[in-house]
C-alpha cells in the first residue's frame, strides 16, 4: 500500500481541491473563478492549507487557520477536513488531523478547535479532542 504524504496546497490544486470539497458541500464548480479564488486565498496569512497525495492523486484536504489572541496567545481552528471516500477507512483522515495539529504546535498554537457533526465525534475524539461548548451559527447571505 501507498503512503500518504502531505504538502501545502497549490494554485495548481484549485480544481481537484474544489471538486473534494463538493464530498462535504455541494456548490456548482463552474461558477468558480479560479484565478481570483486563488488570489483572495493566498492572500489571507493565517491559513495554513495541505493536501493529502496518496497514489499520485489529491485525495485529502485541511487547513489550520491561526489566530493572533488580543493578549498575545495564538489558537488554531481546523477546517474543511475531507478524504475522498473511494480511499476512507485506510486511516488517511487521521494522517490528516495529526499533520495539522503537528502545524499548529509549530505555530504555537495553545489550543486547537474544530467544528464537526455528531457523527464525527467519536472520530475526533479518539484523535485527542473533546467536546466542549456549543456551537451556533447564523449563515448569511
């Protein structure tokens, strides 16, 4: 079996990033601008973001946003974690949450929060998180 390795993302990553982010939700893919997705993306420093090859293709994507606290602390908050289910089950998701996490130790980071659904708990909590708070959202247009 292929090993995993990790990388930070790519312009040349948009299209098969994009086309695994539509694994978690679906948006229509042509009406992307990739050019100037990719310029806003690069353009925001706290985001560190790593694709996951596994035999020559991208099968996996996360990044760690890092935030500067107002009394000097730094906290991390993992997002956008996916593998392509033609590859789950090969422990390729916990690769991934453990390379973001060995980032966000290098950045200093404090802590590290994520959000996740009920079904996933039981996945993030074998990888040393917990469940702490409530989460609440107001999405807007």
């Amino acid at each position: 079996m292929s090993e995993i390795s990790f990388r930070n993302v790519e312009e040349t990553d948009m299209e098969e990033v994009s086309s695994l982010l539509n694994q978690l939700k679906k948006i229509d893919l042509n009406k992307i601008d990739y050019k100037e997705a990719w310029s806003n993306f690069i353009s925001n420093t706290g985001s560190n973001s790593i694709v996951g090859v596994y035999n020559k293709k991208i099968v996996a994507y996360g990044s760690i946003v890092v935030e500067n606290k107002i009394r000097g602390e730094v906290a991390g908050h993992i997002e956008d974690i996916v593998v392509d289910t033609g590859v789950r089950g090969k422990m390729l998701g916990v690769k991934l949450v453990k390379e973001l996490v060995e980032i966000g130790k290098n950045l200093g980071c404090y802590r590290i929060t994520l959000f996740c659904e009920k079904k996933l708990i039981k996945f993030y909590e074998r990888n040393g998180f917990k469940v702490n708070n409530v989460i609440m959202k107001k999405y807007l247009n």
